[in-house]
C-alpha cells in the first residue's frame, strides 16, 4: 500500500527489523503453541487405539514406531518441552520481573537450549528405560 500522505512513515514489519533472540522466541512460542493442537490428536488418537483393541493399538504403534513416526514425535516432545518453558519465561515476566534487555536475551537463548537439552534427555531415558 503507498503511502499517498508523504508526511508520516510507513509502518515497519518483519523485514525492516533485525531478528533477535527474544522475538524468535516469542515467534517459534506461538507455532509451538500451535503445534501442539496436532500433538494432542496424536495422543488422543493413540488413547482412542489402545481402547479399541489390541489389533488397532499394535497399528498405531507399528505407525509410530516408524522412522517418520518417531521425527513426529521427537518434534511434539520439543514442541511441549520449548512451549512450557516459554510459558516460564512468559510467567517471569507477569510476576513483574526479567524485563531488562540482558536478561530477557539470555532467557530466550536459554529456553531454545533447555527446550533441546531436555528433549533429548526425554528420549534418552525413554529408550534406556524400554
């Protein structure tokens, strides 16, 4: 749209600003956020399987055990793991507290690290203990 007044500035967008870490992160909050709809389907459906039968639950499981069927469900254990601890982050912030620049930088590093830390940590165990 052009700006037919001249006299005042369009508004700037993503493109204008350079990333940085906590707008990354308040961006990748959302989309795990609603990454984790899908996530929720996945675990209701498995649920819906192991109600309905030993047939239809040892499909669902033979389906999630395949290589893609894992990458789905490393993903949504990474989505709820970086989502929770964003809503950490988020309840810092509402008790009024973590909003000079240095801390909310370092916060929003450590929540990708911590997301990805305890992720793999989630699988590792989970591998040892089956």
């Amino acid at each position: 749209m052009a700006n037919v007044s001249h006299n005042r500035p369009l508004s700037p967008h993503l493109q204008i600003y350079k990333p940085i870490p906590t707008m990354v992160a308040s961006i990748v909050h959302r989309i795990t956020g609603g990454a984790l709809y899908f996530g929720t389907l996945l675990v209701a459906w498995w649920l819906v399987a192991a109600a309905s039968g030993d047939d239809y639950y040892a499909w669902v499981q033979w389906a999630m055990g395949t290589f893609i069927g894992k990458l789905i469900l490393f993903g949504y254990t990474w989505a709820l793991l970086h989502h929770m601890l964003g809503g950490f982050r988020h309840f810092i912030w509402d008790s009024g507290h973590g909003f000079e620049k240095h801390f909310a930088t370092k916060l929003a590093k450590a929540t990708v690290v911590g997301s990805v830390s305890l992720t793999i940590l989630v699988w590792v165990v989970g591998y040892i203990v089956w």
